[in-house]
C-alpha cells in the first residue's frame, strides 16, 4: 500500500509570510505578491490557463488605520457643509443689504440654514460612527 502522505498530488499546500518582529509592512505584501506569481499552480491560474483558481493573500486589516481615515473623511464632509453654509449666509445678508428681504427674513434664513447644518453634521457623525463601527466587526 501507498504511503497516503506521499501518494497524494491533489493539494499544493500553502506558504505563510510574516514579520518576525510583528510589525506591518508593505515588503511582507510586495513578497507576498512575488511568491504567489511565482508558483504556476497555485498562482491565480487554472487548468485551462485563462481562468483563476482562487488562490489569494490573507492579511490582517488595520483597524486603526481605517478609523482615522474615516474620522478624516468625516471631518473633510463637515468642512464642505459649513463652507455651503458660509456660501448661503453670504446670499442671504447680501439680499438683506440690497433690501431684497426684511430683517427678520434675514434672521429666519440664517437660522434655517443653520438648522440644516446642523442636521447634515450630525448625519457625517452618524456615517462614520457607524462605518468604524463595522471596520471594528471585521
């Protein structure tokens, strides 16, 4: 009888690469990369040459990474409604200075944008609590 270990040609196994020192790094990625090009099999390619056999890189996400980049996005959307803001108002006293509105039309328009600010920021707030949230999920 055939030794089972031996005998068997089905599989090809797996490679690992990691850091020794635990610390991220795109060298581990980019030879990641040039081991798995390197290995006809298990390279992306199937029997017929054309289609993928799903062989693929499993790496670790970084978290924290992606939740400053969201707090950033965040922060850049609010800067975008406060600068639509700083445009209406604008509209707004320019109207009031060339006595196209009344003064309390002035006020009632400043507070409504104001009102609609505030609600656009509190949704940015929502999105990117919630999207950290999900990185955190992963």
């Amino acid at each position: 009888m055939q030794d089972l270990f031996t005998s068997f040609k089905d599989n090809c196994g797996f490679g690992l690469l990691a850091s020794i020192d635990n610390k991220p790094s795109h060298k581990n990625l980019e030879d990641a990369i040039t081991s798995l090009e390197r290995m006809m099999h298990r390279g992306a390619i199937a029997a017929d040459g054309k289609s993928g056999d799903g062989s693929g890189l499993l790496f670790s996400l970084p978290k924290d990474f992606f939740r400053k980049k969201a707090k950033e996005f965040g922060e850049k959307a609010k800067i975008a409604i406060r600068n639509i803001r700083r445009e209406a108002n604008d509209e707004i006293k320019k109207m009031f200075k060339n006595k196209e509105i009344t003064e309390d039309d002035q006020k009632r328009g400043l507070d409504k944008i104001q009102e609609i600010t505030d609600e656009f920021v509190e949704k940015v707030d929502e999105i990117v609590s919630k999207k950290i949230d999900d990185v955190m999920k992963i």
